[in-house]
C-alpha cells in the first residue's frame, strides 16, 4: 500500500492506543488494583462474519462460564453495585495469581450487564430482555457476551438480575435459546442449572445447519431433549436486521450506512439495552464483506463514557439515560436516536448523509429491500438485506481484482493501483463515492488481504464473478442496465 496510507494508520493507532488505555484505567479502577488479565474494554471490530465462521467450526464448545450479576445495596451509600453471586463451572483448579485476574475480568464484565450506573430502585415488574457485547483479549482474540436481564423470583420490589454467559462463538439466536432453558429452570431451583449447563458445555458447537441434542432432567416432568440448531448462513447468524428496520424507515437506515461505510463516529440512543446491541450488530453487518477498524462498543457503560471524546471513529450504543453526556460533544457526529415515539432520529447530523451515496445506487438500494415481507423470517430477512448491500459494494467495487499487479506468478503477492481502480470505476456517477470509500481503513485492511491472497475465494468473491458473467453476457446480447446479483 502507499507510504501516506501507511502514515494514516500509523497515526490512526497512535490515536487509538491513546483511547484505550483511558478505557482500560477506568476499568481497572472499578476492577481492583491489579490489571486485568486478557479482558479489555471492548472498543473493537466485531469479527467479520467470514473469521467468525472459521473460528466457530464444528468442535468448538459452546461457552467458557455462566456467571449471575446481582445488583447489591452498597454498603453505607445510596444505590447499588453489580457483584457476581454465582458461577459455572467453578475455578477451584486455577492457581492464586490466575484466580485473582479471573475475578478482575468478571468484575469488567458487570459493567456490561449493568451499563446504566447505580441508580437502580427496587421494582415489582420488569421485562426481562437479551443482548450482547464483544471482549476483546490483550491478544486481540474476542469473546461475545450474551446477557439476559430478568426480575428474580420472590416478592415484593426487588432489583433485577442479569444471567451471563462468555464464549468465543457468535451465535445470538442460539444463547437466545439458551436462555430461555435457564429462565425456565431458574424458576424451579438454581440447582437445576448446574445440570443443563454442564451438558451444554459437554457438547460441541454444531456446524452449519446441523443440529445438538442436549439432554436434562426436570423433576416432576422427567428428562427433556432440548434441540439446538445453527443457521445454515453461518455468516449472518450473529445478526436479526429487523431491530434495525422497525427503528429505522429504509431511507434513515441507507444515511446511517452511509455514514458508516466512510467511518464516522456515530453513537445510537435506545432505551433497551437488547436494541442498542442488535441495531449496532446489523450496522456492522451491512458493511459485508468489509469489516468495521475501528472503536465498536455495542453497549457503552457508564464508567466508559468518555470514550465519545475519541478523535477517531467509532459504533458506539449509549442508552437514553446518558443522552446529556453525549449531545455536546462536537459538530461532526452523527447521534440516532432509537427510541420510541422519538420525534428526529437524527440528533445531530453533518448534513450529507443523503448525499454520500450516488442518488441512481440508492433507487437500486431502496427497490432491493422493497422486496422484503412484513411476515418473512428472521432468516428471510437477513438474505434480503444482506444481498442488497452485498449488490451495492459488487456495482461499485467489485472490479478490485483487475487492478491489483502481480510478479511473474499470478500467485505471487500484488500490488493494488489505486488510482486506476478508481479511474475504471462505472458509471462515473460513482466515481466521487469510490474515491472517498477507497481511503477508509476498512478497503485498506480488505485489499491488503487481497493482495497478500491471490487465490482467496469466499461469498463476495463469488457474487463478483456471478456479476462479471452477468454482465459479459447482456453487452453481447447488446443490452443495456445495471445487472442483478
């Protein structure tokens, strides 16, 4: 790649490097003295869906541990704190050292089972609801945090608990599931957990469209043979795009994505937590197959909340309680206000997020998602979707491959000519929003991958030959138009 782009990310990193290590104080402070080992504050890319799906292979098992987060009257003060009061599988084998940065690490994931702060009040009635967040380890691993708020058992007003669970596979249907079988056994006895979690972490993670038979006992209605399936589109299964489009008319959601695709800062407000994560989950996707670089907290706690001062760009969701800390921070920040009944969706805008994306591209983006039906699953709905972004990302760049100059082999790295990739770029309606979308740092990453992988093949690569053929085939039949996918 050039040497200015070079200087771009070096400066970039520094910027960043910066930004996390005052998150990673503030999570230390709240963690004790000692620095957490492996746990950072999450401000990273979420995975991109192709890494997930080789990660997340047939053998993988299902979670590391299951903790409950309590919410617990502070001692001599008003509010509460979350503290952990139970754990599966216990960590009685660990060494002290190893002990003690396990503890810190589950003392940082309270903060993401209750990002709002401590001014919680007892409540007699509370829906319970489900939502993520992405761990990332000092070695740039990541783990997903599925969490499941809901009022414990009991009477009178009590404050609610969250049921968490840590693994390294990205599955958000499938926990989703599984929590509804712990919900279920936690209104018998705790003790009926322990049994149904050890047998879930005894068996692999399925692949791809199989299913796992997971067998428990229940007293008073026998043993129950609970099925587990995996989406066949494996790449999409972290993601339900209809969170996003009921928030969201289609016209909001193509400026979002505008915005998005040249990375932004840009912050979402919602009052519920499982909004604030599926919405920043279905932005991120949208972006397929180019991966966000940059600052990505689906979920930002309250200790956290300066990270809106970053420079640098950033997905970032903020519940609605901290709305006034965020409003004022600068002109050129696009703030979406989730909400319901909210009257602007945009809080704060820079005012050409209609603009960013050439006027014929968006018609295609809008006929695209027409298509889609009011009563479509969350499967039918996501390949919609996902296809129409995916057109739109082949129709503007998906002629990559034949600016990208190799050695004598054409499997020898490359070198990617930007300027003539730019320059073949059609219709030249396009041409401003390639020239713009090739500085990001996310078709930097992508095209550094293609130059070091020459034979790489994957979904996109094959939508952009599928593209090519298409369209060879209507210029010798002397037609005219965009192809389709």
């Amino acid at each position: 790649m050039s040497r200015q782009s070079n200087e771009r990310d070096t400066g970039t990193l520094r910027k960043l490097s910066s930004v996390f290590s005052t998150i990673n104080a503030k999570l230390h402070k709240y963690g004790g003295e000692r620095t957490p080992s492996g746990t950072n504050s999450g401000p990273q890319a979420p995975d991109s869906p192709r890494t997930q799906d080789q990660s997340n292979a047939s053998g993988q098992f299902f979670f590391e541990y299951l903790v409950v987060v309590s919410l617990k009257k502070k001692r001599g003060q008003d509010g509460y704190e979350p503290q952990i009061t139970y754990q599966f599988p216990k960590r009685d084998t660990m060494g002290q050292s190893q002990r003690e940065d396990e503890e810190k690490s589950l003392k940082a994931i309270t903060l993401f089972c209750f990002p709002e702060g401590v001014n919680w009040a007892p409540l007699t009635e509370y829906t319970s609801e489900t939502f993520s967040f992405v761990l990332t380890e000092i070695d740039g691993s990541r783990r997903n945090g599925y969490c499941r708020r809901l009022l414990p058992t009991g009477k009178g007003a009590r404050p609610p608990e969250a049921y968490c669970i840590i693994s390294r596979v990205a599955c958000f249907g499938l926990f989703s599931k599984i929590f509804d079988e712990v919900e279920k056994r936690r209104q018998k006895s705790m003790a009926m957990i322990y049994p149904f979690m050890q047998s879930l972490r005894e068996a692999p993670f399925p692949a791809p469209g199989n299913t796992v038979k997971i067998k428990s006992f229940i007293p008073e209605s026998g043993t129950e043979i609970i099925s587990l399936t995996r989406p066949t589109d494996s790449w999409l299964e972290h993601v339900d795009f209809r969170t996003l489009f009921c928030c969201l008319r289609d016209e909001e959601v193509l400026q979002v994505f505008a915005a998005t695709v040249l990375e932004r800062r840009i912050i979402f407000i919602a009052d519920e937590l499982s909004t604030l994560s599926q919405v920043i989950h279905a932005v991120a996707a949208l972006l397929y197959p180019f991966t966000w670089q940059h600052t990505f907290i689906s979920i930002v706690p309250q200790v956290l909340i300066d990270v809106v001062m970053a420079p640098t760009p950033y997905l970032l969701g903020v519940t609605s309680n901290m709305l006034d800390l965020v409003i004022d921070q600068s002109d050129d920040l696009l703030i979406v206000n989730l909400s319901d009944g909210a009257q602007e969706r945009f809080i704060t805008r820079l005012g050409d997020e209609d603009t960013i994306i050439p006027p014929k591209l968006q018609e295609e983006l809008l006929q695209a998602l027409s298509i889609r039906q009011p009563n479509s699953t969350a499967e039918e709905l996501n390949r919609v979707i996902s296809e129409a972004f995916l057109s739109f990302f082949v129709t503007t760049v998906g002629h990559f491959a034949s600016h990208v100059r190799r050695g004598g082999s054409a499997a020898q790295p490359g070198l990617f000519n930007k300027k003539s990739f730019c320059k073949a770029t059609e219709p030249k309606a396009n041409r401003h929003f390639v020239k713009h979308f090739v500085e990001t740092q996310m078709f930097d990453i992508f095209m550094q991958e293609v130059e070091k992988h020459p034979n790489r093949e994957g979904f996109f690569h094959k939508k952009v030959a599928e593209y090519e053929q298409k369209r060879k085939s209507e210029k010798g039949k002397g037609g005219w138009g965009r192809v389709g996918l």
